[in-house]
C-alpha cells in the first residue's frame, strides 16, 4: 500500500485509519512486544517519519487500538451477559454466571487481553500527557459501560461493581501472559506432563480469579 500527500483532512482520517487497520491486523500475527514502528510503517506503506505524523508514538497507535477493541468487546458483552445470566437466580448463582460469562468472554479476546497486559508496564509510556489523557478519557467511559453491565445482571455488587470490573480487565492481561505456551514450556510439559498442572487454561483461570473476585465484592447478607 502507497499514499499520495494527505492534502484534505478526509484523506489525512484515511491514511490515520490505515496505520491503525495495518497494527490491528499485526496484532493477529504477533504478540504486542513484537510490532515495531520500523514494521508498521514498511506495512502501511508510509516512511517511520510520516506514520509519526499522525501517532506519536507506536504506543500511541497500540493505546488507542485498546480503546477501540474495548469498546467493540463490550457491545459484545452485553448480549452474552443477557444470554448466560438467569434474571431469576440467587445472587451468588448470578454471580458466578458472571464469572462464567465473563471468564469465557476474555479468553477469546487475546488481542484486547494482551494489550492489557503491556498497558501499564510499557503502552503508557513513550506518550505525552494529552495522549495519555485522552487515552484515560476514554477508558473511564468504557469503564462506566462495563459496570453498568454488571450491575443490570448482578446489583447486588453496589458500589464493589467498578472495582470488580476494573480489577476484571487487569486481571486478563496478566493472565494472558502465558497464552500460548512458549515452545520450551511445551517440550517440558511433554517430558514431564505433571508440570503442565502450572500452566492453567486460560478460560479456567480466569473464571477462578473472578469468582475470587466476586467473593471479596459481593456483600454478605
């Protein structure tokens, strides 16, 4: 893919689109750690100095693919939280459809649990204040979404719902850590397969860490 000049600011929101359509479809071949600027660039077609036109940084580019793959994960969630959580059950059975729910939700999200996992340690770093702002904006709405969500199904969280929900997404990226498995971990398992009781599946860990979770929220009669 090449680009002409951007002279309107219709084609400028084109090739801003493109850069971040090309590290979206990055993310799909490879780990966070692994997309670089120099390859972002060779891919959209774009020298390094133009793509910085547009994103600052390749963490500016990643967190803002975080807030967009949040917001698409929860337009999602909402209907597989109405289709796995029965309105007329006990809160601690409601409560642990949520972790079910949720627990399953995430593991199919790799992408989003990945981004997740680099936010703090690196995708916040190497950008201004105003990205970093604009970034937390948005999140903070996103936030309000998810424990809007998880009230309607579970209300007896209260207040606990946005701690919970927080602690939910932060909880994922680390998780996801692990997934998949490096090479060496593999050849050790086949070795010695009682090893592999280390390595968790995801989905299953993080239903127990959410129920884990919801116990420590959820009010005691």
């Amino acid at each position: 893919m090449t680009f002409q000049r951007a002279r309107s600011e219709e084609q400028r929101e084109i090739r801003r689109q493109a850069i971040l359509d090309t590290a979206a479809a990055m993310l799909d071949e490879m780990p966070v750690a692994e997309v670089s600027l120099n390859e972002l660039s060779r891919r959209v077609g774009l020298a390094k100095s133009n793509v910085l036109r547009y994103f600052e940084s390749r963490e500016a580019v990643l967190l803002e693919l975080l807030n967009l793959f949040l917001e698409r994960w929860l337009a999602e969630l909402a209907e597989e939280l109405a289709a796995g959580i029965e309105a007329d059950a006990a809160p601690e059975a409601r409560a642990g459809q949520l972790a079910e729910v949720l627990g399953r939700s995430l593991a199919d999200q790799l992408v989003l649990c990945d981004l997740f996992g680099a936010q703090g340690g690196v995708l916040e770093h190497n950008v201004s204040v105003e990205a970093i702002k604009r970034h937390k904006r948005a999140t903070h709405a996103q936030l309000a979404t998810m424990t809007a969500l998880v009230r309607r199904h579970v209300p007896e969280l209260g207040d606990g719902a946005q701690v919970f929900c927080m602690m939910s997404l932060m909880t994922a990226g680390a998780l996801s850590a692990y997934v998949p498995p490096a090479p060496n971990l593999l050849a050790a398992y086949a070795e010695e397969p009682a090893l592999s009781a280390l390595h968790p599946d995801l989905r299953d860990a993080l239903r127990l860490a959410l129920t884990s979770t919801l116990l420590g929220v959820l009010p005691r009669a």
